[in-house]
C-alpha cells in the first residue's frame, strides 16, 4: 500500500472522536460526510451524557453504571465493552469539560448531574437541552485543529456508496460519490471507519434526521460484513406526535421532575390543567414506584402503550399521554430545558411551562447494526491494544457509534448513546493503526472494479422510467414497519410485513428516478437508497419473527412470562425455571448474513463473563 491514510465515513461524535484521536496518533485522516459535519445527526440529542462522577455523593461508582447499563439492556450485550466504557466515562466528561463544552453547574460551580431512566443515580452530564449539539461542536474544533495543519482533510457532501474489497477479503478503500457534480471516486484507506449512525428511515417517521438512512451499513452487509441484533429498535417513550415527522422530547424532561399521567376518566373533556390531583393518574409512579418517570425505554413505551391502546385512556380519543412539567419554576425550566421547552413551542403551538405536553413513544435508536468484535485481557477486560475492537467480520473495515451493535444489548439507557460514540471513536484509532502495522490490501487491483460496478449502478438507477414512485414506495414501507414491528410485536403481522417488503423489493425495479440529471441528482441517490433501507428492513423482520421471547426492545405478548411480585412465592420459584430455560435459549446475539433470497440468520453466545443475568425488576 503508497498510502497510510485512514478514512472516516460520518461526521458525528463517533467519527470525529475516531478522527481526533487518530490525528493525535500523527495518522492522517480523510473523513466523509454525507452532511456538513456541524449538521451530523448527533446534534440533534439533547439529555446528556452518562458518567459516574458522583460529585453529588450519592455513591453512584462505574460499577454501577455498568451495572445498570448491563440490565437495562436486558443482559444482550458483550460485557467487556461496557465495562470498559463505563470505566472510562468520567475521564471523557472531564475531557469534553476541558474542551470547552458548557456545562451546566451547580451554584458552587461544579459540573451538575441529572438522573436519566434505567438508574437510581445522578450521573448524566449536561449542557442544557443541546448536550449532543455542544459535544459535536467541541469535537469539531478539535478536529478543524488539525485540518489546519493538513492531518484531515474533509469531504463534505459526499455519499459512501460501497467498501473497496480486494481478492484477499480486506477493505482498503471506499467508493463515494460527490452529491453536487455526481462524481463517483474511489478512495484508498489504511483502514476505513463508518461511523454513519442508524437506520431510522426505515421506519419512515421516526425522531431521527432525514438522512439516516442506514444505507452505509446496508451496502456493506450486502458485501459480506455481518448485521447483528437488528430486531431491538428502541422506541423512546416522549415525542410530539405528527404526520410528517416525529419530534423528540428529551428524557431529561422527566430527568427534571416531568410526569407522565392520563385523566382517570377517560374522555375527560377538561383542559389539563385545570383537572385536580386526584382525577390524574401517575400511572408510572404508581406500577415502578422505585424509578417512576424513570424507568428504562422499553418498559416506560410498552406502559404508555398499555394505557392508550389496552385500556382506552388516551388524550381526546388519540393515543397520547401528558407529560407535565407546569409544576417546576419557568427560570429553571428554561436555564435548563430551554431547547426542547422551544421545540415543543415551536411545533405546538402551547407553552409547556403553563400547559402539560402530550406525546406518545416513537422510532428512535438502534441497538444492533454491524457486528464487531473485541478482545480480552486475561482478567477479562477489553485489551485496548487489539486491532480486533470494532472490527466487522471484514478485515480492514470498522463500525463505530450507532451503526455497530456494541455496548447496549436489547435496549440503551438514556444518555448513554452519546458516551458509547465518543469512546468507540476513542478505542478504534489505536486499533486501526495496529491492524495496518500487520496487514495491508491491494487497493490497486479492487478500486477500479468496485468504482465501476457503483458507477453503472448508479446510471442504471438514474435512467429508470418506470411506474411507481420510490417516495410512496417509501411512505408504504414506513407505515407497516411502524405498525407491525414496533413496541408490540405479533408473528402473524411479522409474517404479513416480510411478504410486503419482497413486494415493494419488486415494484422497485419498476421505479422511476423522477431526474434524469447528471447533477445533483437527489431522486436517483433516494432510489440507491431505498433498495438498501429494504434490505435492513428484512433483517429487522426476520430477527424479529425468530426471536420468540420478550426482551428488551423486543416484546411478544404471547411469549411474555409475568414476573409474581412476591420473590418469596413458590409462584417466584417456578417464575425462575421458566425465565432461566427462555434466557438459556435466547440470551444469544443474532446475526444476520446477507443472500440474494434474504438474510441468513445464526445466533452467537453473549460474554456474561462479569455480571450474572438475572430477570429485571424495576419496581
């Protein structure tokens, strides 16, 4: 190889965080984005970021965090990972601190911490209601550092269309096309590092940016990498409902004091703020009362939906609940909720400071993508020296932040996203430069071949004239996955939506591109596109349809076995046989290979090598 360049696709914490490093490593960096790098999807999370610091002397530790981050996902992830991460949080809090980003801080000027979901403790960092906003910034500034002395470079605007893989199986490069002139180029990398954050399109209204379309991963699923744990798709209890798109609403609002209720009666035509105490009910604090409002995602979504769609106890007839924060001090709301006080505003129309908010749960987050790997110290712990940590199944080829299946298991805690990205970013820079020391493709021999395929393909695409319009194909593939493989998941319905995703895969090839240019052609790349958000959605199904369980994210009612409330009880004793003999089963990773008829599934033992899973309880 002539080249020692390491290239980044996505311009978010993840990358930026990888990009940063590596430079500090003297390594030189191309980093591509399909967005300005300022305008990356992480600049759109708003809560905070997790680290046991305890400055509030509650004795939270890293062994709780991991602790706490292990069971809410529900016991599915690798815990050497997270305990690595959760070890190394509170250093990259002071990191972030000393980088500038504005924290906010208690009267005696420390850095202040909240409580997110999923935790007994106040360990969430945070800067506001623009926590991700603030953390890209700062990693932005570092990383134009070193642009300004030539260590990266930046391709803004570009699309990565495939992996360079050469006739050994190693990537060694990246082929991407430039969304202005349409120019596709192949480019030679050391390593190449995605870093291009989730799939949220696939379910069409999602709280996710328009661009996360998850193509990347997609595209190099379909070379061979592996996708893991596509089924656990997190579902976040708080979001403005709306027909064009779905408007996060943090859960730093209930980090706050929000609280969630629904008038006892049902219809109850009175304006919510005029309806008594007595006629509300809390009905998270009354079912957890340990962890009220902040009990984890799934269970928080799953106890909504149970309210507005099982019991008929929705706001006006409509499957909506409040979330009530007229109760704090306007100053304070908005010293420290003021970006979403603002969205909600904005989108509604109502003061959320004078009148409670409704929302209902959303698509927001995955926690599977890409399998990675790892390796261990002999005490167990993750060898930061390995050049196997985030590395694909594809040798050369890395997944970091949203798009790789790390540190989450079958559901994420709050606060916890933004934590994983910027250490993911941290751990692969070493790691990339080890595996270069040892092994290195031939870019020469694959470029060429891999940027011509891409090339007819995308002129293929570009001259389609058919019938149908990729836009209402995508509005038909948003609309059964978020009605069939969201918060309650039935086999039927699943099996219903896989003969509907090999449908819409046949009228694609009856699409038009709608632009016949050769400039800026956004239609054509929409197309490229929505072939690929297809081929996840069949991961997700297909995952989903074969995990017969409830775990995390992912919840059966016909498979769920209820948890007695007395641990003493023979009825607990037997409770415990069952939940053993179903997590001996499907405590495993699933992963997912790509075939022309539709992804291969397998299943992969999970490393329970530091805590012991055990059933969750939240109350």
């Amino acid at each position: 190889m002539t080249g020692h360049r390491y290239l980044i696709v996505g311009g978010g914490l993840a990358g930026l965080s990888a990009a940063m490093r590596l430079a500090e490593l003297r390594a030189d960096v191309d980093l591509f984005s399909v967005v300005s790098v300022k305008r990356s999807h992480s600049v759109c999370a708003q809560g905070g970021i997790n680290g046991a610091v305890n400055s509030k002397g509650e004795g939270d530790s890293p062994d709780l965090h991991f602790y706490d981050t292990v069971k809410g996902g529900d016991f599915l992830a690798d815990q050497p990972f997270c305990k690595d991460m959760c070890y190394a949080a509170p250093g990259i809090i002071y990191l972030m601190d000393r980088m500038g980003v504005p924290f906010n801080r208690t009267p005696e000027g420390h850095l202040d911490f909240r409580r997110f979901g999923g935790t007994l403790y106040n360990r969430t960092a945070f800067s506001g209601s623009t926590t991700g906003q603030q953390l890209l910034y700062a990693l932005d500034e570092q990383v134009r550092r070193y642009e300004a002395a030539g260590k990266v470079k930046k391709y803004e605007n570009w699309e990565f269309l495939s992996a360079v893989i050469d006739s050994k199986g190693i990537c060694c490069g990246i082929v991407a096309v430039n969304l202005a002139t349409m120019e596709v180029r192949a480019f030679e990398g050391a390593a190449v590092i995605l870093a291009t954050g989730g799939p949220g399109l696939v379910f069409g209204r999602t709280t996710n940016s328009m661009i996360n379309t998850g193509s990347a991963a997609s595209m190099v699923y379909q070379q061979g990498a592996k996708y893991a744990n596509g089924e656990f798709i997190q579902i976040h209890p708080t979001a403005i409902p709306g027909t064009d798109k779905l408007r996060l609403i943090s859960e730093s609002a209930r980090g706050e004091g929000g609280r969630i209720w629904v008038p006892k009666k049902k219809g109850d035509p009175r304006p919510p703020e005029t309806i008594p105490e007595e006629d509300r009910w809390y009905f998270l604090e009354e079912r957890y009362p340990r962890y009220g409002n902040l009990v984890p995602r799934d269970v928080a979504s799953r106890e909504i939906y149970d309210v507005c769609i099982n019991l008929g106890l929705g706001l006006d007839g409509k499957a909506m609940v409040y979330l009530d924060l007229t109760h704090k001090p306007a100053q304070e709301l908005d010293r420290k909720l003021g970006g979403i006080l603002e969205i909600y505003e904005k989108f509604v129309g109502e003061d959320p400071r004078k009148t409670p908010m409704r929302i209902f749960p959303a698509v927001h987050y995955s926690m599977g993508g890409l399998w990675v790997g790892y390796e261990k110290t002999p005490d167990g712990l993750l060898d930061r020296r390995s050049p196997k940590n985030h590395m694909t199944n594809i040798p050369g080829l890395y997944a970091i932040g949203e798009v790789d299946c790390q540190y989450h298991g079958a559901n994420r805690l709050g606060a916890n996203s933004l934590l994983s990205c910027i250490f993911a970013g941290l751990v692969v820079a070493p790691a990339v430069i080890q595996f270069h020391k040892s092994v290195q493709g031939d870019f020469s021999a694959a470029a060429e071949n891999e940027r011509k395929r891409i090339a007819d393909r995308l002129e293929r695409i570009r001259k389609m004239n058919g019938k149908e319009n990729p836009y209402r194909l995508h509005g038909e593939l948003g609309e059964w996955m978020e009605k069939n493989v969201t918060i309650v998941r039935e086999n039927p319905q699943l099996q219903e939506t896989q003969i509907k995703l090999d449908a819409l895969q046949e009228r694609w090839k009856d699409c038009s591109a709608l632009d016949n240019s050769t400039w800026n052609n956004q239609p054509a790349l929409f197309l490229h596109q929505l072939w690929n958000m297809l081929e996840l959605a069949k991961i997700i199904v297909k995952g989903a349809l074969q995990r017969n369980e409830c775990r995390g994210s992912h919840f059966k009612k016909q498979f769920e076995i209820k948890q007695p409330d007395n641990v003493d009880s023979p009825e607990y004793r037997e409770y415990l046989k069952l939940w053993k003999a179903n997590h001996d089963r499907w405590c495993k990773t699933t992963i997912a290979t790509y075939t022309p008829t539709g992804p291969e599934i397998t299943y992969e033992k999970v490393d329970h090598s530091l805590i012991e899973p055990h059933p969750r309880r939240y109350d």
